[in-house]
C-alpha cells in the first residue's frame, strides 16, 4: 500500500501545549497516537491502515453503515 491513512494528520500543536516536531494525530479518536500506531497509519513495514487499524476499519464500517442508512449509496 502506497497511501497514508486519511485518518492521520501531523499537528504541531495541541491540548494547550505546542512541540518542536510534528505528532501524529488521528482524526477517529481524535488523539495524538503513539509512533507504533503512525506506522500502521503510514503503511510502514508491510502495515496496512484498511487492515490492521481498529479505529480505520471502524471508521471506514460507520461511513458504510451511514451510507446504507440513507439508502442513497453515499451520493449526496
């Protein structure tokens, strides 16, 4: 896999305090993650975020679900 997970930004800054260098920031939990979990979200030693991420593949199951719930196929 060659794409990041679209669910991990890097933030500079957060929970009132700023840092030096950029954390890894999951936008489903919306919390720093660890650098174990940002190499899962960036599809590092054979890692994949669609796979082997709990909170992308729960993400990704609401999104579905919503989708289907509307019963318009996710068009808007």
């Amino acid at each position: 896999m060659d794409e990041t997970c679209q669910h991990l930004a890097y933030r500079e800054e957060g929970e009132g305090k700023s840092f030096d260098t950029a954390r890894a920031f999951c936008t489903v939990t919306e919390s720093f993650v660890q650098p174990m979990r940002a190499d899962i979200c960036n599809a590092r030693y054979e890692l994949d975020p669609a796979a082997d991420c709990e909170f992308y593949v729960g993400s990704e199951a609401e999104t579905t679900s919503d989708d289907a719930d509307r019963g318009d196929g996710g068009a808007e």
